[in-house]
C-alpha cells in the first residue's frame, strides 16, 4: 500500500464531516458541482463517484484500503473524475443513484460506487470492492482499468449502457393510485404475524434493524382492531432490543442494527433517527401497558440524545461512529478484570454477571454488555457506577462524531423528546424539542423562508427537500399537541402549504424528493419506501391526515385523500414496506374523535393527564382560550364560534361528522 497525501484535495473547504474525512486522500476529490462535471467534459474523462456517510464502518474501510492508496490514486486521478458525495447531506443524489446500484445489481447499500459519463448517465454501480480481487468479488484495481480501457475502445457501448440504464431508472417511480381500504392494513398485520421471530422478536432473520416505525403501527393498528397479539409482538421486540447488546447499556442509546437474530452484536455506530424513532417506540409501549422498564428505557434514551447528540444552540447531530482508533466497536466491549479494575472486585464482578462480561467473550474475544435470557431490570440508569463505566469508557478509546445537523432528522429528534417531555413529566425534554425547533427557525431557513438540509459550524446548505418539510411540518404538529400552542401549528400549515407547491406531482400523484427548481438530476426521485426512517411520502400523508382533522378545511382533506390513494397504489404489493404511510390510513378509516376544550386561562389538569397516559389514537384535540383564540380561528375557523365559558374547562366532542352536546367534565367523555 502506498503513503497518504498530505496536500489537501477540492474537498478541504467543505463542511461536510465524510467529505472532511477524505480532504487529505491522494485521490483528487471534487465535491458534487458544476466545475467537476465540466472538468469531466473537458478532459473527456467519466466521472467516477462515491457515495458515503462519516459513521459508516465499511466506508471507513474501503478509504483505508483504497482512497488512502497512492496506487489507486494515481488509476483514478489520470483516468476519471473523482467526485464525493455525503449522502446526508445530499439525499437526492443517492437517491437516484441508489435506485440505479439496485436496479442494476439487485442490492445496495453504502459506500456506493458508481462510474458514469460526464452528463452523470451511470454505466456502472456497486457497493464496497477491495482494492484487489478476492473471494470472486472483483477488485477496485481491475474495475478501474477495465473501465478505462472500455472509455478508450468501445466508449460507444458505455454510453449505450447509460441511457439504457438511466432511461429505466426513469420509468420506475410510476405507481397507479389505488382507493385506500382496511384490506391493506390486515393484509400488512398478516405479514407482520408471518415474518414475527417468535423466540426474540423482531421481523425475519439476522441483520435485524430496530424499524420502529414498523412497531408504531403496530401499536395503532392492534389497539383499534383489539388485537392484543399486536401488541405482545411490539413487546417482545422492545423487550429483546432492550436487553440485547444494540441497547448501550452504560451510556445509553441504540446501534443501528443486529448482525444476529439475538439482539447480541450490533453495528455500533449510532444514528439520531433510530434513537428517537425508537424512543417514541418505548414512550408508546408504555403507555399501553404501564410497564416501568419502558419508561426507563425511554427516559435513558432521551437522555443519551440530549448529553450525546445535542449542539448547544438546540440542534441535533447525525450520530456516532462504529469505530474508535480504527477498530469497530473498541469503544464498547469490555474484559472483566477491566470493570472490576473501574469498580472494584465486589461492584466489578456483580456488574459482570449482570451484564454477561465474561473471559471468552462473545465478541472478538471481549464482551458486549446485555442483558439476554435474564429476568428483571439491570442496574438504574442514575446508579454511581454506570457513571464511573462511561467516564472510564470515554477516557480508554475516541469516538467520532458526525456533528452536522440534518433537518428531517432532528424533527424526529423534536417529536420524540416533545412526547416524552409530556409523558415522562420532564419540562427538560420539553424544553429541548422547543429549542431544537427555534434552531431550526434561526440557523436553517433562507430568505426566502424556505428550509434547508443541513447545518454545520455556523453554516447551512443545499435547499431542504419533501423528507425536510415533511418531518418538520410533524414535528411541528407534535409541538401544539403537547404545548397547545397555535403558533405551531400555524408554522405546521405554512410548511404544508410550501411542501405542495414545491414538491407534488401534480399528474402521477405523490411527491417529489426535490423541489420543482432544484437541481436537475438524470431523473426527479421519489421516494416511497419506508427504510431506516420513514419516507418523506408517508410522513407527508400523516401530515396532511392531521391537518385535516384538526383544521376541517377542504384543502387539507382534499390534499390528504390524494396522497393516501396514491401511497395505497404505492402499497399494494409489499404493505409492510410502507408501515407509516399505513399509519396515515388507520387515521382517516377508523373512528376518530375530534375535541375542542375551551377555557378562560390554560390547559386543565385532567386534559394534561389523559394525554399523558394515553397515546390518542384516533383523537385530535384543539384547545382554546382568550389569549390563543384568534390565531387558533386563523387554523380551525370552525372554533370561532365556541363561546368561552366564565368558569372551568367546556369540552365539544364530535365523531363522525357529528358533534355532542357540550360538557364541562372530562371524566364523562366517551373518549
């Protein structure tokens, strides 16, 4: 292997932590831009571009192996145009050239390696190569010079290729739109049931990921169909997740995945969208059930993202690295003598049996803390000694952190601290999701009050997209739902409204990921999938539901109706693929409830409980009073017309376009 360059690339005036990382490499990288395509078609060179993130271990890896390689510099800098894209930051981008990675070879994931023309038309696509060929995969030193010598001798079937592939790419984001029905929903809670790991929970076999918002359907879905088999599911899963070696049972927080059916041995690197997607989960879990382990779970959780992953303006950071000094999960296994060298023998040796240190391991020769196959709780989070086991574990190994603040993501991370401000009874988490929110509103909106992607060391870039809008405009709704605030959800609407005018496909239905003056790309993505985290296009629907019933204008339900008929087309085939657009469903067929409490001063005692013990599925709740009531007629013009009573709380109730009579005791209604 050659030496590293220490002369910095056309990346070392980025912002970007992944794109940072590679500054130094000896390969000439260019950020994603104009100058690198017109170099490209100057120099008559195709492009070769890699698609990655700053905590993703085999990205790490394949830098290592081969972007640090002077030999492979050397292929790359005189015969391609290299460019680097940090995928959170530009989701677009990988986007469409993960559709192609997929479409072309059947799978994807990250680092994604792609080789197209100068007009961006791939003609070639995969995942991880070593630098030499192994094992039948092929290696980056043979992709590079068959490449090159392709481009010199037979370029024409290249670029035949690439508007083979680009023309197909194009053609599959058409979906027909389907009328929404209960069939889909039972049809996804019958795959669920199939596909459930009956001995350790979670949905099919090794790698398992969390998926949590497969489990908040779940939770909707059974408590409204009285499916108590639902729910013993979802517990399962959270109970096995808790106790597994995912769960960091020191510090807090959950790994991205399992490599194992057991929960046991995770990818260690650590994402806020899991955390808080999962922390929701925990927050739900145990308002069904009562279960303090859930509120534990939930309450440590919530803390890890505020001690790990929160910026001192209010922001929210990406997540944690797998790897400490180079190696993967250093930072988190254990020998015994270790802990008992941190604790002492009696404290070091109850630790170790509690959380199964033992001297054979059961990774790598070291041991992953959990608690699987055992009964009870472990020690408190608060307990002295947990805190001497994460100072220590900070002091023994570096752990990277991806320190940019991505705005879908921190909506997630504003929804679920909003909630569990509200049901743990924490005015800290609270406090947390409304700073993040005023964040959001002074470091990541332009001039022209339009948002965007991401925030790093006092900059923010590339103009916000439908995940954007969409996660935002929710977690702007959670906000009033917990607050009563109108301002919120007034903000909610106004990005509502932004989200169609920018981002709707006005002939196929749904919605682009792009805004109809972004950045041409070879094809305009849409995404629909939910993945690691919902899809824009669900949580847009969910979105839309909600402002629906919440306001009564035609313009949101007529908004609403479009996107749940154009995601249950989308559905149709692979229901469970799609877990929170179904949730938006569950919304509008089931029974709903709409409440308008109206009082004089604030939100009563007996509304704050029942929302704090209950999750209100199917119940949308305004409140009113003579301080928010003239911001609240602007929203829901239907409340101009509830008097507000002298005395005491009033509560309208209606139900399928039917209203009672008002009450004035909230333990009468039939919620």
């Amino acid at each position: 292997m050659g030496t590293t360059s220490n002369i910095p690339n056309q990346l070392i005036d980025e912002k970007s932590p992944y794109l940072l990382q590679h500054a130094n490499n000896p390969v000439n990288w260019h950020p994603w831009g104009d100058e690198a395509f017109t170099k490209a078609q100057k120099e008559d060179k195709p492009i070769f571009l890699s698609i990655g993130y700053s905590t993703c271990h085999w990205c790490h890896v394949m830098a290592h192996e081969s972007f640090e390689d002077t030999e492979i510099a050397v292929q790359l800098n005189k015969d391609f145009v290299c460019i680097k894209v940090d995928r959170e930051e530009r989701p677009d981008i990988d986007a469409v050239y993960m559709t192609v990675c997929q479409a072309m070879t059947g799978s994807g994931g990250w680092p994604l390696t792609i080789i197209t023309t100068p007009q961006q038309q791939p003609f070639f696509a995969g995942t991880y190569f070593p630098k030499h060929s192994q094992y039948g995969q092929p290696g980056l030193t043979d992709i590079l010079t068959t490449v090159s010598r392709l481009w010199q001798q037979d370029r024409a079937d290249l670029l035949h290729r690439g508007q083979q592939i680009t023309t197909a790419v194009q053609k599959l984001s058409a979906t027909a739109e389907k009328e929404p029905s209960k069939d889909l929903l039972h049809k996804a809670y019958q795959m669920y049931l199939q596909q459930f790991d009956k001995a350790w929970g979670g949905f099919g076999n090794a790698p398992k990921f969390p998926a949590a918002h497969n489990l908040l359907f779940l939770m909707a879905y059974s408590t409204a169909e009285r499916q108590p088999e639902g729910i013993d599911m979802v517990q399962r899963t959270l109970q096995g997740i808790a106790q597994g070696g995912i769960h960091d049972h020191i510090g807090g927080g959950f790994s991205r995945y399992a490599t194992d059916r057991h929960w046991l041995v995770p990818h260690f690197e650590k994402m806020l969208y899991d955390n808080a997607l999962l922390l929701l989960a925990y927050l739900q879990l145990y308002q069904l059930t009562g279960q303090e382990q859930y509120a534990a779970v939930s309450m440590q959780t919530a803390d890890y993202i505020l001690r790990e992953l929160t910026d001192d303006l209010g922001g929210f950071y990406c997540g944690q690295d797998a790897d400490s000094d180079g190696v993967e999960g250093k930072y988190y296994v254990w020998m015994p003598q270790e802990v008992i060298n941190v604790l002492g023998q009696q404290d070091g040796q109850a630790f170790n049996a509690l959380y199964q240190i033992t001297d054979k391991g059961n990774f790598e020769g070291k041991s992953i803390p959990n608690r699987i196959g055992q009964s009870g709780m472990g020690w408190p989070i608060n307990d002295a000694r947990l805190k001497q086991l994460y100072t220590y574990r900070q002091q023994r190994a570096a752990l990277h952190k991806d320190d940019k603040v991505l705005l879908a993501w921190s909506s997630w991370a504003i929804i679920a601290l909003a909630r569990a401000g509200q049901i743990l009874e924490d005015e800290c988490y609270l406090q947390a999701a409304i700073k993040g929110q005023q964040f959001v509103e002074t470091h990541m909106v332009d001039g022209q009050n339009r948002l965007y992607v991401r925030w790093r060391d006092g900059e923010a870039a590339h103009a916000g997209q439908l995940d954007d809008y969409a996660m935002y405009g929710l977690a702007l709704l959670e906000l009033y739902r917990v607050t009563f605030q109108p301002v919120y959800l007034q903000q909610a609407m106004l990005r509502a409204e932004q989200m169609i005018d920018l981002f709707e496909d006005k002939e196929q239905g749904g919605y682009f990921l792009t805004a109809h003056d972004a950045e041409r790309l070879i094809v305009r993505p849409k995404e629909i999938y939910d993945g690691a985290m919902p899809s824009g296009n669900s949580a847009a629907a969910v979105l839309l539901q909600h402002l629906a019933v919440l306001s009564g204008k035609p313009q949101w339900k007529q908004a609403a109706w479009r996107q749940l008929c154009f995601l249950a087309g989308a559905a149709e085939q692979y229901p469970i693929g799609h877990s929170f657009a179904l949730l938006a469903m569950l919304e509008g067929m089931y029974p709903h409830k709409e409440l308008v409490c109206v009082t004089r001063q604030t939100v009563p005692q007996e509304l704050k409980r029942y929302l704090q013990a209950n999750p209100g599925y199917g119940l949308s709740i305004l409140l009113k009073t003579e301080e928010n009531a003239e911001t609240l007629a602007v929203c829901a013009p239907f409340t101009v017309d509830y008097p507000i009573p002298q005395q005491g709380a009033a509560y309208y109730l209606c139900e399928h376009g039917a209203c009672k009579k008002p009450m004035f005791d909230f333990a009468a209604l039939p919620l």
